[in-house]
C-alpha cells in the first residue's frame, strides 16, 4: 500500500494517535456535557422547589389566571429562564413569557402533565435547545400546583462546543507532532536501511569492495553485521570462482584441441580458438549458431546426432578430406545445473598421421636402401665361398665390389648421423657474413666436371650488388652442392643448369616454404638463391614431401643416394633462420630456392 518503509512506519501511529485523540475528545465532551446537563438540573430543581415554597400559599388559596404573573417574572429574572406558576385545575395562574396573555395551555406540556398527575418531579427538552423541569407543589401532603422552569441550553452547550473545539486542536496538534516525531524516527529507522540498500545496488552492479559502518547496535546493526559478511563471503566466492574461470580460460585458450559446447537445442554456447581455427569460423559469430552451422561437416554433425539421441559419448576418427586432414571427436553429454549440453572435443590428428606415414617411409626406404648393397655383399660372399678365391682375378674383382658396397652403407651411416646431430642442435654454426660468391662458387666448380660429363651447361648469374648474408659457408656449400647435384642426376644430356641469387624481401617466401620456426620478419632483407634445371621433373603429388628423410619420388625410385640430402639441406636452411622450397612441372625441370637473412647496407660495409 505504501511503497516507503518510512510511511508505513508513520501513517499507523499517525492514524493510532488520530483515532485516540478524536476517542479522547468525543467522551470527554459527552461526560462534560453530562455534568454540565446533571448541575442545570439540580439547580433547577432546587429553584424549581424554591419557588413553590414562596408561591405556595396563594396557589392553596385558589388564585385566577395570571395573578402570579409577577412573581414568576422575578423569579425568572434570578433564574434565568422562562417560570411558569400552574394550579392543580391545570390553570396557568403565572407565566414569565407570556404576562397578560389569555392564552394558557398548560395541558400542552407532558412535563406539568406528569407531576400533576403522577405528583413526581418530571423534566424533558427539546430540539430548541432548552431544559424544562416541572416539579409538584404539596402542601399537607397534597399537590397544590406544579412550577414549571424552562433554562435555555445554548450557553451551557457553548461551553461544551468551545472545550469540544479545543479538544479537537489539541488532537490536531498533537497528531502533527506525532507525525513529525513519526517521520523523524522512521527516516532513522530507514536510514540504514536505504543506504544498505544502495550498498546492495553496488554490490549487484559489481563493487564487491563496498561495505557499510554498523552505525547502532540494534537489529539493523545485526542485520548491517550480516550484510557485511555476506558481502565478504560473496567477494571471496567470486575471486575463487574468477580464479577458477581464468584457469579454465587459459586452459581453454592455449589448448590445442578445440572445445565446443552446445546446448540441447544444438546451439553453440562455447568455442574455443583452436576449434575456431579448426572449423574457420570466429568465436563470435559461432556464438549462438547451430552446431551444423558452425562443423560444416556431415561426419561430425552425425557424430553429434548420434550421442544426442543416445545420450552416451560417442569417439569417431574422420578423414575429413582429401587433403590429409584427419579429425578425432569426441562427443559427451552432461548436465549442468539441471540442464542438458554436450561438449565436443575435435583433436587434430593430420601431423600425427602424416609422421605415421612419414615413418612408414622411412622403415620402407631405409630397409629398400640397405637391402639392394647387403643383397650384393651377401652374393659377393656366396660367391667367394663357391671357389671364387682360388681365381685371384675375380677375387679382387668381388672384393672391389664388396667395399664400393661397404662405402655406400658407410656413407648411409654417416648422413643418419649427420642428420641427428643437425635435428637435434649439435651441430655448431659458424654464422659470419659471407658473400653469397663464396657459397655458390666453389660447389659448382667441384661438380662441373660431372656436368661436362652428361653434356650439361651450367651457368652462374651472381649480380654484384647482392648483400651479405649470415652464414656458416661450409653448411651452405654442403645445401649448394646437394641441389646442384641433383639437378645433374635428373637432368638429361643436353640440358642446362643455371644458379643465381638476388636481393628480396621476406614476405617473397611462400607460406607453404619449409621455413624455420623462428624466421625473418617480412620485410627484413633475404637473399633467395635458385637452382633451375631442364630436367624430367617432379609430380605434384611428391612436392609435399619432397624434403622428408629417405622419401624418394617416382623419378628417383631407381636413382642411386640415400635420399637423405634435401633432409639435410631443409634442416641447414632452418638452422641458419632460412627457408627452402622447390617448383616444378613434371616433364618441364625443377627450380629448387632457399632464402638466408641478409645483412643491412650500414652493416655490410662493416662486413666487408
């Protein structure tokens, strides 16, 4: 009814002291009234007998109308009121208002009626305003006659009005006070009560500092005390539930695997980056999306279908597509809080399968590659043993055999280890600035004699502006003579060979380059050298994996090396914060590029 607590605490007291006083007021006035009325009639009563012990004697003797009329005039004037003197035959033989009238009905009045008939004082009063009172006149125990006052009430019922209206200011008066006082002490009680309702509002708003002094020691001090320590236990609750979700965040921020949460209805409540990244979609604008909008892929929409209608966790391995991606999700319901999601778990397993078959490869070429000169050393030896020895010609022309077989699992060896030591950071790098001359130069001039060999024509394009580059010369060489001695393996007789190098930029190297985990920047400075040759190519299928240990592509299946090279040079490259990588068309040639930091102009001045 009253929306503030200071008027329902003041409006019952208000109308409580209202209620009394006005209680207070009316029986006061009608007891006062009631004395008032009770001294009137005892005085008249007393007048009333007084005036017929002097009248007495000449009502005996039987007086005629109006003879009394004086006498009841003065006693009217020291009474006050109207006297009418009436004899026991009902004649008025004295009346104070109507002297020298004829007209006399005292039989008119119940009051002279009553005590002449009933010889007992009688009294009534009217709507005027006025008293009457009849009282019997005996003499010898017998009624001679009756007087009859009539006092009008209008100065009595004044004084009883003027204390009534006094009554009723003072309840007036004392209602404001109570009002006043009522406000007074309800805007004290309420106080504290308001400001612990601001407090409240600060703390829903997100304040959970704000607090509030207990300013008494009453039940809103208790209640200021409690709010208090709740306000601290919540503060507490939050902090440890913030600190949980930041955990939670920073788990699911930094995982690898993508989290999506979804409710019943399929719409996406949560997505983590790394499931965003998956699915290529932002985590804001999956919000809210259904699953199928957000996945995109019918296998993983089944999956969710699935463990939906089931209701159990559902695990399922997807090759999404050609390509090589490969997906396992896990899909589980739970409840939370009396109500029903799942949460999908997507791990990309693409790397993982790709080692897979990186090893598989691996096993399959390593075994081929020392298959073929073990097959040759174990027939060479079955050889000798079947009487070969006694022919000393053959024998040295089998020995000659088993240790160009030996050399060969000799030189496997040491490009495996070679190649650990460089995987795993033992090799120690040299890096000085060095001409790119020094590293190109000397490699081709070791091989030109096998390109004369195939009738093929090399050629070096160096410009003389080229930058300096950081670099260990010996390693790089090592890079320089592997490309180049490839491209005089698989190129035909007759065909050409050019290296060259220029200046660029590191934005110039694609993305799908076989790069270091820590690069150059793209626009620092590179110097990118190329090895292009006419020879038969390689398939596109095989460029992926062109530079993976022991991986030979289809033109090289019966190529002599150990297939270990472009995995030495992809790991020198990156080692030396480069990158490498290769174009070609089967049939048309190959041009095989890796890129060096270079040094800044101020600096190659040093350098040189």
């Amino acid at each position: 009814m009253f929306p503030s607590i200071r008027w329902r605490i003041t409006v019952p007291f208000v109308v409580l002291t209202l209620v009394t006083m006005l209680w207070i007021t009316g029986t006061v006035t009608d007891q006062v009234r009631s004395a008032r009325l009770a001294d009137m009639r005892e005085q008249l009563l007393v007048q009333a007998q007084l005036i017929g012990d002097a009248v007495a004697e000449r009502l005996a003797a039987a007086p005629v109308a109006g003879s009394l009329d004086p006498e009841a005039q003065r006693w009217a004037q020291a009474v006050g009121g109207r006297v009418t003197i009436v004899h026991r035959s009902g004649a008025v033989v004295g009346d104070s208002a109507q002297a020298g009238s004829q007209s006399r009905e005292a039989q008119a009045w119940p009051e002279v009626r009553r005590a002449l008939n009933q010889g007992e004082t009688a009294e009534a009063s009217d709507v005027e305003g006025s008293l009457r009172m009849a009282v019997p006149v005996r003499r010898d125990q017998e009624i001679i006659g009756v007087v009859r006052i009539v006092l009008p009430l209008g100065e009595a019922l004044a004084e009883v009005r003027a204390l009534q209206q006094m009554l009723l200011w003072a309840a007036l008066g004392i209602t404001g006070l109570v009002l006043a006082m009522g406000l007074l002490i309800a805007n004290r009680t309420a106080r504290p009560v308001l400001q612990l309702t601001a407090v409240a509002n600060r703390l829903a708003d997100g304040d959970l500092s704000v607090r509030l002094q207990p300013a008494t020691r009453d039940e809103v001090g208790e209640l200021t005390r409690a709010f208090n320590r709740m306000a601290a236990e919540m503060q507490a609750q939050m902090e440890t539930l913030a600190k949980e979700r930041g955990r939670l965040a920073a788990v699911l921020e930094n995982m690898a695997d993508g989290v999506v949460i979804t409710g019943p209805d399929g719409h996406v409540r949560l997505i983590n980056p790394s499931a965003a990244r998956l699915l290529d979609v932002t985590p804001t604008g999956a919000i809210g999306q259904t699953f199928a909008q957000v996945v995109r892929h019918y296998q993983v929409i089944d999956l969710w279908q699935q463990c939906r209608r089931q209701q159990e966790i559902q695990v399922g391995e997807l090759e999404l597509d050609r390509r090589g991606i490969f997906w396992q999700v896990i899909v589980t319901p739970f409840h939370e809080a009396e109500e029903q999601g799942y949460l999908v778990i997507i791990q990309d397993l693409s790397r993982i399968r790709r080692l897979e078959t990186v090893r598989r490869d691996f096993v399959s070429n390593i075994s081929h590659e020392l298959r073929t000169p073990l097959a040759s050393l174990k027939a060479l030896v079955e050889t000798l043993r079947d009487g070969a020895l006694d022919d000393r010609p053959a024998a040295e022309h089998f020995l000659d055999r088993m240790d160009t077989e030996v050399d060969a699992l000799t030189q496997m060896v040491q490009e495996l280890l070679e190649l650990s030591r460089i995987e795993s950071g033992q090799v120690g790098l040299r890096l000085a600035p060095t001409p790119v001359s020094a590293i190109v130069e000397p490699p081709v001039a070791r091989l030109a004699a096998q390109a004369e060999r195939k009738d093929l024509t090399v050629t070096v394009n160096l410009p003389d502006d080229l930058p300096l580059v950081w670099a260990d010369a010996e390693r790089i060489q090592q890079v320089v003579t592997n490309l180049v001695h490839n491209a005089i393996k698989f190129t035909p007789e007759g065909g050409r060979i050019e290296v060259r190098a220029r200046a660029g930029v590191g934005h110039e190297i694609p993305a799908n380059s076989q790069r270091a985990a820590v690069t150059v920047d793209g626009d620092a400075p590179v110097v990118i050298v190329s090895v292009a040759d006419t020879g038969i190519g390689i398939p596109a299928r095989d460029l992926s994996r062109i530079f993976e240990r022991f991986y030979k592509a289809d033109r090289a299946r019966g190529s002599g090396g150990t297939g270990l090279g472009l995995a030495i040079a992809r790991h020198l490259v990156q080692s030396h914060r480069g990158a490498i990588w290769v174009e070609s068309v089967e049939g048309k040639g190959s041009t095989f590029y890796f890129a060096l930091p270079a040094i800044a102009n101020g600096e190659r001045r040093k350098g040189t």
